[in-house]
C-alpha cells in the first residue's frame, strides 16, 4: 500500500485546541510527520511593548489558561530581578502554594485527557471528578477558579487565613488518597498498561538531542528541574526532582503522578512554615514603575509541562521587548522522532503524554499570499508593528 | 387460514419481534446502555430516551452529499446494513415469536450478521475521506478478528441444536459463551473494540462524511444490531423462552456489555486481532471440540 496524508487538525476530536500535524501513513502506520502552527497566534509579546510594567502582568497571565499563575510568576520575578526587589518571604511561600496547587490542576487535566485518548471514559471522568477538588480549593485561595491574578510586582494580592490553610488540608489529604488510587491503576491496570507502555519511546540520547523539559525529560532520565535552582521558596523546603528511566508514554504519566503527590508534599510544609511569618504579603511599588534602559534578565520557572521562560528587557516605563519560551515548544522539537513507528493510533495518546498547550507554543510564520514563499521578518519591522513603543 | 397465517406474519415482521421492537427496544438498549455506563462513571449522562430524540433530529435534517461520496452506495449501505438485522431477526425465536425456523439457519445468520458489518465498512469507502478510509480498513481487519471465535461459537451451540435457533442454555460451554459475546462486543463496536470509529484518532471513522438521514439510518441499524443480537445471546446461549426469561437474560446479557463499556480502555487494531485469534480462537475450538468428540 501507498503510503498517503493524513491530516491530523486543525480541527480533529483529539485536540482542544487548533494545531495541525500532517502525517505520512503507510497503512496503520506513520512513516513522517510535519508540524504546523500558527493557527492560534495571540501576538501577545509584541502587545507587552505597548504596554506599562504593571499591565503586562495581567497580559501574561492570559499566556496560558492552565498555568497563568506561573506565567506571572516569571514575568513578576524577572522585574523584581531588575528592580533589585526582595520581595517578603510570605508572598514567596503563597506564590509557591498557589503554583502547586495549580500544577496539581494541570497534571490531573493532562492525565485525564490521556485516559480519554485511550478510550478509557472512566478514568477520564474520575480524574475530571477529583480534579474539582482542586479547583475548589483554588478558588477558596485566590477567588477564581481559573486566571487567578494573585501576583502583582512586589508581592501577592491576598493573604490566606488559618482557617483557609485547614481547609485546603483536608483537601489534599483527599486527594492524596486519589492520587494513591490513580497511582494503582496506571501502574497495574492491565488495560491501561496496554495502551501506553513502549509507546512514544524517548531515548536519554535522544532527549539529550532534543532538549524537551519538564516531566517528558524527566521521564527519559534527565535531571532537570528548574526549582531545584531555588527560586522563590523553594530554597526553604527540601526538593528532589522525580525522574524516571521508562522514556515512554506510560513513564510520564507515572512522574506526573508523582510530581502529584510530591506537590501535596510541597504545599503542607509551605503551610506549616508559613505559620510564623509575618503577614507582610506585598512591598508598596508605585503604579508607574521606570526601569533604567537597556537593563536586561532572564526568569525561569518550572511550569507544570517544563521550564517556563522569560527573557525582558527595558525601555523605561515599559519593556522594550518580551520573550517568552513555553515548555510545550521545547517538546514540540521532539514530537517527530516520538511518532515514527507508530500507530494512527498512538498519536493522540503520545500527544496527550506530552500534556501539550497549543495556544502559548503558537508562533507564526509570514508568507507572501501571491508567491506563497516564507519571508523572514526583520528586527527593524517588528519594531514598527502593532504600534508599540518604538512604532509611534 | 391464509388470512390469519398473512396477518400474523405482517405483524411479526412489522411490530414484534420485527421492526417496531428493534426500533423501540434497540434505541432503548442504547439510551439505558449510555444512561448506566454514565452513573458507573459518577455522571448524570443523557436521558434514556435521548437517542429517539437523535433519531427524530437526524431525520429531519437534510441530506447531504459531500464531494467525493457516492451518494447511491451511501444510501443503500445503511439500508443493507438495517435490512440484514431485521432479517436475522426472522430466525430468532423470541418469546415465541418465530418467522422461519429450518435446520442449518445459524449459517444464514452468520451470512447476514457479516453482511451488515461488511456494508458498515463499504460506506467508509463510499465516502472518500482519509479518516473513512482508515476507519472501514479497521472494521474489516476487525470482522476478520472476531468472526472466526464468533462462527465457532455458534457451530458449538449449532451442531446441538441441528444448526437451528432454538432456546438453549450454553452455560455447560462457557468458552463458547466468551466467545460469542466478545463477537457480539466486536459487532457492536463496543469498548474495548470501538476500533473502527475511535473519536480520537480517526473522527467517527467510517460514517465521518455521514449526516442527516443516512446517519439516522446508520444509528437505526446499529439500534437493530442491539436488539438483534442481545435476543440472540438471551436466546441461543442463554436459553430464554418465554416472555419473562427473556427479559431477564437479556438484561443480564446488556449488564455484561455495559460493565465492558466502563472498565476497559480501548484496543489498538492489531492487539485486538491478536487477542481475537490467540486467545479467543483456541478457548472457543475447545468447546467446539469438546462438542464434536462428544457426539460423533
């Protein structure tokens, strides 16, 4: 048989959001794939050049609606870094719970997503059940459900309350059972075994090669987690990345479970530490903030799906130009060699063990509609787009 | 008497156990199948009757031809596909109610049970989408997997019974039992095997560029195949005779399915080929042997 495309998005019941992967398929089997981009463009860093420090925190959080909080974290982190903030060691500690409580949210998402990719509707609405919990609970910290905006430069918005902090106790001891259970069944469930065991195979080699982050590194073997570098609290508590030898899909999801209950970990001795600090939450940092120009800094941040990146620089009252690098795109280098060899069938269940977000990997690409060829975009007319700072 | 023999066949081909009963207890077996399946996964789930309201909906809906089907073997695949259903139906004695009854009518049964899972796959091609293509390749590697055990099973039960559908009860043959219902879980494109039209790798498979009233009919055939072969694993396997028997052991039968909806993730094509033929196969030939020693 004649190996024949097929498309594999824009629009496809396996993605929540628009991406394309063209895939060559020789019978069952992929033989090449092809990713295309750019249908989800928010053209959001351009827009921080138009925009004073103190709005591009809220910008930011719009990045991702998974992991929002730790997109401000970075953006907030790397300005304090400019400004030589030292920001109080409370609002440390609450930026580190509400950041695990909303890595617990993605993990248990991503998981569940891959539990309806293999067909197994149970798991998926178990997961999709307990993972209410967690939104709960972030909603009884920062009063939303998603977006929750607790970072502003200098500090947090809201302080918890002891009688929070018991609440959000008994919440995760629930979960802890949960995660236990679900533990169980990724790791003896015959059926579930089946479909994820030996798929999506990632050498240590070939992660060295391409460099993907967070648990999808971890689990082909490779030590890299950002908080272990200490950043914001995390310097106060005892950490130690998990890391898996398995290199396929079935690995992730087991160090995405564990990374579950090692988050439940992380906030109760944040909790319990955060008992005898002051109830300082946020410095006093004037509205119109001015940074002297050209100052430049790079924020990492390890994000539920990987490191989280942000390169700033100023231009005085706001950036002169924002750079952020998603861990999904990180990954993305990888996708191909994961998917050649397998099965039609396996390429939903290798890109939910990814737990990849499309819509801040987006980038684009300019094309000429009459020659149809790509253009390369100089740095003297990205400068002049969209009206920023530097275009008026 | 002709004219009574003449009214009791139109009824039994119109309303009991023919096409009112498939229409109504197939659309049935599929609302009470998604309803329980629901409640086992903590969710509320659609109303029983919700898949009468699809049908209605679907109906009324235009039809459309997308470029590249052909729109006559589009149309005529789901009738093929309903009309052989209902024609096994006429060898099913259920409750009674029986339309043809002759030694050797499990053959035709097997004969008209493939013909509708093989127009299920023709409509796949039909349709001239990637995602059909791939999706009626599946349906047929998969009526390659299962049929084997499935025709073996029924032989068991069939050299019995003088190869005709009669109640009989093959709890004394529980391999062949297995057999028979991971057939009917096969036919019936149920999980763990809904293989063919898995929504997250290839859309809805075969009936992807299928809307409006050919996809009704296609949800009406698939309601026919419910109710068609629940009746016949009430009846041939499990030994329903009457009207109360039935209903409990097709009960039971639904139970089993639906608990197989829910615990297991789906199969790739080629694990299911492989536990159909290495697993499935040989278990069932035991009681096919067992069978055949026993007799000849």
């Amino acid at each position: 048989m004649h190996d024949y495309f097929l498309p594999f998005g824009p629009q496809h019941p396996a993605l929540a959001e628009p991406m394309h992967i063209k895939l060559r398929v020789d019978g069952e089997t992929i033989v090449g794939s092809e990713l295309v981009l750019g249908y989800n463009h928010k053209g959001i860093e351009k827009s921080f050049e138009a925009r004073p420090w103190v709005k591009g925190v809220y910008l930011s959080e719009r990045v991702c609606g998974i992991c929002g909080h730790y997109h401000t974290s970075c953006y907030c982190q790397g300005i304090e870094s400019l400004m030589g903030l030292e920001i109080p060691e409370r609002a440390e500690y609450i930026r580190l719970i509400i950041a695990e409580v909303e890595r617990l949210h993605s993990h248990l998402f991503g998981l569940g997503i891959v539990a309806w990719e293999i067909g197994l509707d149970t798991l998926f609405h178990y997961i999709f059940r307990d993972r209410e919990l967690v939104m709960d609970t972030q909603e009884l910290l920062t009063g939303n459900r998603v977006h929750f905006v607790m970072n502003v430069i200098g500090g947090v918005r809201r302080d918890f309350s002891l009688g929070q902090a018991r609440e959000v106790e008994r919440a995760l001891k629930k979960l802890e059972d949960r995660v236990d259970y679900y533990l169980g069944i990724f790791r003896n469930d015959a059926s579930v075994k089946n479909r994820l065991r030996h798929i999506g195979y990632l050498s240590k080699p070939k992660a060295k090669q391409f460099t993907p982050v967070g648990p999808n590194v971890r689990a082909s073997g490779i030590d890299y987690d950002v908080r272990e570098t200490g950043y914001s609290a995390y310097k106060h508590l005892e950490f130690k990345p998990i890391i898996g030898q398995g290199g396929d899909a079935l690995e992730r999801c087991l160090i995405r479970l564990k990374e579950c209950k090692q988050s439940i970990g992380l906030i109760r001795a944040s909790l319990a530490n955060m008992d005898r600090l002051p109830k300082e939450t946020s410095l006093k940092i004037p509205a119109a903030i001015n940074i002297r120009q050209g100052l430049e800094t790079v924020s990492r941040v390890e994000a539920p799906r990987g490191e989280l990146l942000y390169y700033i620089r100023s231009a005085g009252d706001r950036p002169y130009r924002v750079k952020i690098r998603t861990p999904t795109y990180q990954t993305f280098h990888a996708l191909e060699e994961m998917l050649k060899g397998y099965a039609i069938a396996d390429v939903p269940v290798i890109l939910a063990s990814l737990d990849p977000c499309f819509s801040c990997t987006d980038r684009m690409t300019l094309i000429d509609d009459k020659t149809r060829k790509e253009r390369i975009v100089t740095k003297h007319e990205i400068l002049h787009m969209g009206g920023g700072s530097h275009g008026r | 008497m002709a004219a009574d023999m003449l009214l009791i066949l139109i009824f039994q081909l119109l309303v009991f156990p023919g096409f009112a009963a498939a229409f109504f207890a197939g659309f049935l077996y599929m609302g009470l199948s998604r309803k329980i399946a629901a409640h086992m996964q903590h969710r509320i789930g659609p109303p029983v009757r919700q898949p009468f309201y699809d049908f209605i909906k679907l109906m009324s809906k235009e039809n459309i031809t997308t470029k590249g089907t052909i729109g006559v073997l589009a149309t005529l695949c789901p009738v093929v596909s309903f009309a052989s259903m209902m024609t096994v139906l006429m060898f099913i004695p259920i409750a009674g109610f029986q339309l043809i009854s002759f030694p050797g009518s499990v053959f035709v049964v097997i004969y008209f049970l493939i013909m509708s899972s093989a127009f299920f796959a023709i409509a796949g091609f039909a349709a001239g989408n990637p995602f059909a293509t791939v999706g009626s390749i599946r349906e047929i590697t998969q009526l390659f997997s299962y049929e084997f055990p499935f025709i073996v099973s029924l032989i068991t039960i069939g050299l019995l019974t003088g190869f005709q559908i009669v109640p009989y009860s093959a709890i004394g043959f529980p391999f062949a039992l297995f057999a028979f219902f991971m057939g009917v879980l096969g036919k019936l494109m149920l999980p763990p095997f809904h293989i063919p039209e898995a929504e997250q790798e290839i859309v809805a498979g075969p009936l992807t560029e299928y809307s409006g009233p050919r996809l009704a009919l296609f949800e009406l055939a698939r309601a026919a195949g419910y109710w068609t072969l629940v009746s016949l694993g009430a009846v041939f396997f499990l030994g329903a005779s009457d009207i109360i028997t039935f209903i409990v052991y097709s009960a039971v039968m639904l139970l089993a399915l639906i608990i197989f909806r829910t615990v297991f993730a789906r199969i790739r094509i080629d694990q299911a080929f492989r536990l159909y033929w290495f697993v499935v196969a040989p278990l069932a030939l035991i009681d096919l042997i067992r069978v055949m020693v026993g007799m000849y």
